[in-house]
C-alpha cells in the first residue's frame, strides 16, 4: 500500500487541503499544532472510520462546519483505490454519512461498516476486525502515536500479553484455551443432568420386568376365553339360524292373516254396496213410475220464431233511420232559426264589410222562415210515423216470446223423456250388478273359510318364536359379557404393552444417555489432559519463535539509536523491557527521557517487523508512518535516525515531527503552517 494523496474538507484545523504524498520518506514538518498529526488521523478515519475510544466525530469536524470528508488515494499491487468517508453534524451529534469506494475508476456508494469491509478485504486484514473499534494490526505495524507506545512498554504485563496476542493472532490460543474450559465446565453440568437422569435406570428395567410377568398372565387370560366365545357364537349361530325359520313361518302366517283382512274388507264393502245398489234401484222405481208422457204439437216452430226475428230487425232498422231522419230535420229547423235571428240583428257584413239591407235581411228571414216550416211538417210526419211502428214492434216482440217459451217448454220435455230412459236402462244395470254382488261375497267368504284352515297349522307359532328369542337374547347376554371381559383383558393388555413400550423408549433414552455420559467423560479426560496441554504447548511454541525474534530486533533497533556500552536492554518471557546499566537492573522510568523514545522506537520497530514477517499476506508492508520518533533525542541520536530508515528500506515512510534536522535525511518534506485556525501547505 502506497499513499498517493489526501483531501481534507473541514477536518479539524483544515477548511479545504489537498496534500500529495511521494514515495520515500517523507517528512510532515511544522510547529507544534500546526495540524501535523491531524493528517495522520484523517488516513486512519478514511481507512476505518470512527473508532470509539480513538477517533470520534467530534475530534475531526471542524466547530464551524455542519459537513466534512477526507478523500484518500493509494496504490495497492495493480489497483488505482480512492476512498471518500464523510462527516455531518445532526444536533448535538457528529455521524457518519454515505460514502464511497472507487477501485481503478469504479466507483460505488458505501455506508460506514460496507466502507470498511471492503478496505479490510483490500488489506488481507482478518474480518473478524469489522466489529473492533480498532485494528490493531494496522495500529501497531503502520502508525501508532509514540505515546501509546511508551504506554503499551509500561502496560501491567497481562495487558501487555494480551495486546500482543491479538497483534499477532495467537489470542486464539488462549481463547480456545477460555472456551475449553467453559466448555469442560459446561460437560461436567451435563454429565450432572445425565447422571440425575440415569439414577432410576435399574428400578425402571425391573419394573418392565414385573410389568412383564403381568402381560403374561393377561395373555393366558385371554387364551381361556376364546373357546368360550368360539363355542358361543355356534350356539348363537343355531339358534339364529332357528329364529330365522320361525320367523319365516311367521311371516307366510302374516301374510295369511293380511290377505285375510282384505277378503273381510271387500266383504263388507260388498255388502255396504249390495245395501246402497237396493235403495238406488227402490228409487229409481218410484221415479220412473211418477213420469207422465205428454203430447206436443210444435212443426214448425222454429221456422216461425226465424220469421219472427227477421221481422223485428227490419222493423229495428226502420225506427233507427227514422229517427236519424227527424234529428236531421231538428238540426235544419235549429240552424234557420239561428240564421234568422243573426240577419235580423246583422247591421254590416263580417265578410266584405258591407252594409245589410233592410230588404235583404227580410229576403233572408222570410227565405228561412218558410224552411222551418217544412221541417216542422217533416217532423211531424216522422214522429207521427215513429209512434205506429214503435207500436208495432211491441206486438212483433209478444209474439216472439211466446213462440220461444213453447219451444223452451219442449226442450225441458224432451230432457226429462231422454232422463227417463236412462233411469230404465239404469235400473236394469242395478238389478244384474245386484247378483253379481253376492256371488263375489259368497266367493270371498269361500276363500276366507279356507285361509283359516290354513292358518290353523300356525297355532303355535308365537309361543314357539317367544322361547327361541328368549334363548338368543340370554346366549347373545352372554356372548357379550365375555367379549366386555375379553375388551377389558385386551384394553389391559395394550395399557401394559404401552407401559413396556414407554419403559423400553425410557430405558433406551437412558441407556443413550448412559453412552452419551461415557462419551462425555472420556472428552473430558482429553480436553483436560491432552487438549489442555497440546494449546498450552502451541502457545508457547509459538510465543517462544515470536519472543526469540521480538528480543533480536528490539535489541538490534535499541544499540543502532543508543551508543552506551554500559547500558543493555532485552525482553522477558512477558515482552517487559529488562534493563541493566554497569549489570544492574533499574527500571524503565528511572532512564533518560531519550533512552525511553528510543525504547518505545525499538519496540515499535521491532513489532512492526514480526507483525509482517508472521502474517505475511497483509497489504500494507509497504507503509510505516512515525509520529514524533525522536521526542528527546539528542542530535547524535537524531543522526541514528538516517541509518534506521536505510535499513528499514520501506518504500514509503511517513515522518512526522518538529524537529528540523530530519529534514536533512528525509527524501521529500511537506510543511504546514496554521494561521488563524487553518492550516496550510507551504
């Protein structure tokens, strides 16, 4: 990984900054607040975000500004990377924004936690740190800020050991070594409950064993009960099938009995109708002797009654035109009237608008006054005439009805004679059906005497068929009691061969779990005997080959940047500085402000190079940044520094300190100057 440039909006001291970086070293030179180690977070934010405890919103927005960004580029193998994470104030917060994440111009919008997957992916860092507030790796292989350095030299040692666990990822000794033991611990709590549950493995097997023997006996039971039921159901099969042809007799005597009732029935109805055919021919009898036959002379009748009737319409047609005749004349007398009357009060005519003479109007009048006078002859006439055939047509109208009730009267006649004949021809019907009767009657009561003959060999039968369902009901009692016997043997039977099944699933969850117990314990055993020891032995394998090059390169950095003979420095088991001067111990407060920078140098270099060399697939071996390396050096060690870096040989190196005399052996230098709060590039 090689910076390329970083772009600062509102980040802390600096309102709007672009700042390209070299390959090489490169120092970051300036006053003290000047914003040097301001760039150095901005890089860490734009690689990681916010970090709690580290980097907060709060330390890199600048107070006057609601929004910022830092835009960071860099090289990583053959891709071109920009990364662009944002700022913005919401309240009295500072959040993270969208952002976005170009890799050789393909640019895509990220959030916060998306932003730094994909960085930890392009790293070769281990994803586990998507959760951390900090990664560590890069904290203590690329940049870590000296005092934390110093810090981590005078940690507690456990802490230490901790840190540097994580830093080289063999944390996971000592937490498969936690977890083992949680887990053992979890294993010693199951093997409690499987051993409560286990207590009543023997009383459980010598219950079935009991429940067992029971079932046995229930078998037997059932055994002697089925040639009892075998030798009922023959018994109830005879005498079913004895009922059966008892009942079959019953049924011919039913039958006997039913059609028995329908010859008694038709007899009576026989007689019923014998007795009703006697008074119907009784009357018939009086009636035909009370009819008296008369003599009608009627020829021609009709003939007269149609001659009538033709006569009557004409004389109808004849009073109706009359009378249209007379309501003409009424309708002419009553218009001359009217006109009379208008000419002689007509002073002017309405039409041409002459004047009407006096002559005129008197032609006019005596004109109409003449017509009105023969229409009252008219009329006359006509009522006149009016009047004799109105009297005409009265006498006409007698004559017709009288010639009608004549022929009315003969029809009747002519009914009751033909009425008559039919009562005749009726009364010789009845007479015959009369003897026809009683032959059925004798007939029907023939068959009857017959059927009570037969039904004489059923004498017995209601008896016979009472006793043999006496005994069916009392065997099929029986048959059912020793089935209800049989059920309840058979319902014990099953609630045995439940409980057996039960106790067998119960036993074998037992004896499972038994198995599971055994199992239990011999991972026990191995997790606390062999386990325990092979991490333990892992571990310190491990922390022996990372200890053994730790001290080489902590001493080999310490003696390249301080020339004292008298003064030793190397580390114990635990990664502590152990310091001797003149071969005696003193402790790491007690020496030099110098001593202890130079110290805290060699341990960070040292760490660096054990950090790469042991996890060699990470991407940023390339990069070391310093913050203030040589706080309290002297200028001879400020001269150590040159020879450092040449053997160093990192491609590109980040210096950043107040010290003008690094300048000097530094490939390129980038100053800033801070003027009213915002710093500058100079």
């Amino acid at each position: 990984m090689i910076i390329k440039r970083v772009k600062l909006n509102n980040i802390r001291s600096y309102s709007e900054q672009e700042i390209i970086f070299p390959q090489g070293s490169i120092l970051l030179a300036g006053n003290i607040g000047s914003g040097k180690s301001s760039i150095l977070l901005a890089i860490d934010f734009a690689l990681f975000g916010l970090q709690k405890g580290n980097i907060s919103g709060a330390s890199l927005l600048r107070n006057d500004a609601n929004k910022g960004f830092v835009e960071l580029e860099f090289s990583l193998d053959d891709k071109n990377i920009i990364i662009n994470r944002s700022l913005k104030r919401e309240g009295d917060k500072i959040i993270q924004d969208i952002g976005y994440l170009s890799v050789n111009n393909k640019k895509e919008s990220l959030t916060a936690v998306e932003l730094k997957q994909r960085i930890l992916d392009l790293l070769n860092y281990p994803r586990e740190l998507l959760t951390k507030s900090k990664s560590l790796i890069y904290r203590y292989t690329v940049y870590t800020p000296q005092e934390e350095m110093k810090h981590i030299l005078q940690a507690e040692k456990d802490t230490r050991l901790d840190i540097l666990r994580k830093i080289f990822g063999i944390d996971k000794y000592k937490r498969v070594s936690e977890n083992s033991k949680i887990f053992i611990s979890h294993i010693k709590e199951k093997k409690k409950e499987f051993l409560g549950f286990i207590l009543d493995l023997n009383e459980k097997e010598n219950l079935k064993k009991e429940i067992e023997k029971k079932r046995q006996l229930r078998e037997d039971d059932v055994k002697k009960l089925i040639p009892r039921l075998s030798n009922v159901a023959e018994i109830l099969e005879i005498k079913k099938n004895k009922l059966k042809s008892i009942e079959e007799k019953i049924s011919e005597l039913n039958k006997l009995k039913h059609e028995l009732g329908i010859n008694e029935t038709n007899i009576k109805h026989k007689i019923s109708l014998r007795e009703n055919t006697l008074i119907e021919i009784n009357r018939l009898e009086l009636e035909i002797k009370d009819f008296k036959e008369k003599q009608f002379s009627i020829s021609g009748i009709k003939d007269k009654i149609k001659l009538k009737e033709d006569c009557i319409k004409k004389l109808e047609q004849e009073i109706k035109d009359i009378n249209i005749k007379l309501s003409e004349f009424k309708v002419h007398k009553r218009n001359s009237e009217i006109l009379k009357k208008k000419i002689t009060e007509l002073d002017e005519c309405p039409t041409c608008q002459q004047k009407v003479t006096k002559d005129y109007k008197e032609q006019i009048s005596t004109k109409e006054e003449k017509n009105i006078i023969d229409f009252n002859k008219n009329i006359e006439l006509l009522t006149k005439n009016m009047e004799e055939k109105d009297t005409e047509f009265i006498d006409m109208r007698k004559d017709f009805d009288y010639l009608k009730k004549e022929e009315q009267e003969y029809e009747i006649y002519k009914i009751k004679l033909e009425n008559n004949r039919e009562k005749r021809k009726r009364f010789d019907l009845l007479v015959q059906g009369l003897n026809d009767i009683k032959k059925e009657i004798d007939k029907l009561q023939s068959e009857n005497k017959k059927i009570n003959e037969s039904a004489l060999n059923y004498k017995s039968i209601d008896r016979e068929y009472e006793n043999i369902k006496n005994e069916l009901d009392l065997s099929i009692k029986e048959q059912k009691s020793i089935e209800i016997e049989h059920t309840r043997i058979k319902n014990d039977l099953d609630n045995i061969n439940e409980n057996i099944s039960n106790l067998d699933k119960e036993i074998k969850n037992k004896m499972d779990i038994k198995d599971k117990l055994n199992k239990y314990s011999e991972i026990q055993n191995w997790l606390e005997k062999d386990f325990a020891n092979l991490i333990e032995n892992m571990e310190k394998q491990i922390m022996h080959k990372i200890y053994h090059d730790f001290n080489a390169l902590f001493q080999k950095w310490f003696s390249m940047l301080i020339d004292n003979e008298s003064l030793t420095i190397k580390l114990d088991n635990e990664f502590s500085p152990l310091i001797q001067q003149n071969n005696y111990d003193i402790d790491y407060d007690y020496i030099s402000g110098g001593e202890r920078t130079a110290a805290a140098l060699a341990y960070r270099l040292a760490l660096n190079q054990v950090v790469n060399n042991l996890i060699t697939n990470i991407k940023t071996k390339d990069l070391l940044i310093l913050d203030e390396p040589t706080d309290g050096f002297s200028s001879d060690q400020l001269d150590k520094i040159r020879q450092v870096l040449n053997e160093l040989n990192i491609k590109q190196t980040i210096i950043v300190s107040h010290d003008p005399k690094i300048e000097s052996f530094v490939d390129n230098v980038i100053r800033m100057n801070k003027k009213e709060h915002v710093t500058s590039i100079d």
